[in-house]
C-alpha cells in the first residue's frame, strides 16, 4: 500500500476536512512530505522515491490546495511533467496514454487557473 500513500492521504485529509478536524493535522509536516514525493520531472508519486505519475500529481496539488499552500509549488514545471507533443497526457514516464489522464489534468488545469491565473 505504501505507491497509494499520497492517494490515501488526500482522501484521508478531506475526511478531516469535512468531519471540521483538519486542525488535527501539522500542515508543515504533510506539505513537507507531499513536497518530498515530488519527481525530477515535476509530477509526483505515491511517496517518496517513486516514479511520478498524473494520478498521484493530481492528489499532491489537491493536498496543497486544500492547505492553501499552492504557492510552493513550481507550476510550468509540474504542469509539463506528463504532457506527449500530440497535446494527449501520459500516466507516467513509460508513456501509457488514457482518456482518464485527460480528466486528472482537467482537475490540475482548475487548481492552476484558481491559484496562478494561468
């Protein structure tokens, strides 16, 4: 379980978020981390060490901005992590391409417009 790390945290800090005990939660410490999964090529992955991938990137921006901590995050070099010269977006590094990835980044593109204007 320790590749859906990220996955389960988002959900897990939601949860909190809803039920009104975020506050239960070092922000410090979950950014710090969620910063730590962070790939060379800008995506994320499900912990630290791991390959990135669109699924794990969308989970560490949403966990970002749900802490409203958006701003440590390099945007143009998160944002062409996975993209293919066709405009399509690959999962990961080993090129699988999926129509479900194209909704992953539709949800990142949100977070970006909301928080950088771009």
């Amino acid at each position: 379980m320790e590749h859906l790390r990220i996955n389960g945290a988002y959900w897990g800090l939601t949860t909190l978020d809803i039920l009104g005990k975020i506050e239960t939660v070092n922000i410090d410490e979950v950014v710090s981390w969620v910063m730590k999964c962070q790939h060379e090529s800008g995506g994320f992955g499900g912990n630290i060490g791991h390959d990135a991938h669109v699924l794990y990137t969308l989970s560490a921006v949403q966990i970002l901005a749900l802490f409203d901590k958006m701003n440590v995050l390099d945007i143009d070099k998160v944002s062409n992590c996975l993209q293919n010269e066709d405009g399509s977006f690959s999962g990961d590094m080993w090129g699988e391409v999926d129509t479900r990835y194209n909704l992953s980044t539709e949800h990142l593109s949100v977070h970006v417009h909301r928080n950088f204007g771009i």
